[in-house]
C-alpha cells in the first residue's frame, strides 16, 4: 500500500466540461487514480512500470 499522497491531480482535455471522469495524480513511483464523482472515496494506486503498461497498452488500443 502506498502511503503517499498524489499532487498534480488532473482529467484529460477531451472530458471537457463533464464530471463523471477519472483523474491521475502523480506520486513520486507512480500514478493514483480517483472517480470525480466521488474524491472522497479515495484513489487506486500503481507502480510507475504499472501505469506505463496500462498508457502502452491503451495506445494500442487494446481496450476498444
């Protein structure tokens, strides 16, 4: 369990104006990720080699 608290929280530029997002945090080994709808619940978090697998593996597209 990663005991850091995220800074840097953002959504991506194509959510625009909508509320019901993911956004990233950045830690210092990693990414937390939180439900705008709910910030209060807490975030997930991941290794730095975690979140690139994730990134590659959504620019691949192998999620669509």
């Amino acid at each position: 369990m990663n005991s850091q608290h995220p800074s840097g929280w953002h959504k991506s530029s194509r959510s625009k104006q909508h509320t019901h997002c993911v956004e990233v945090g950045r830690l210092s080994d990693g990414a937390a990720v939180r439900d705008t709808k709910n910030r209060a619940a807490g975030h997930l978090t991941t290794t730095a080699q975690q979140w690139a697998a994730f990134i590659t593996a959504v620019k691949a597209e192998r999620f669509g």
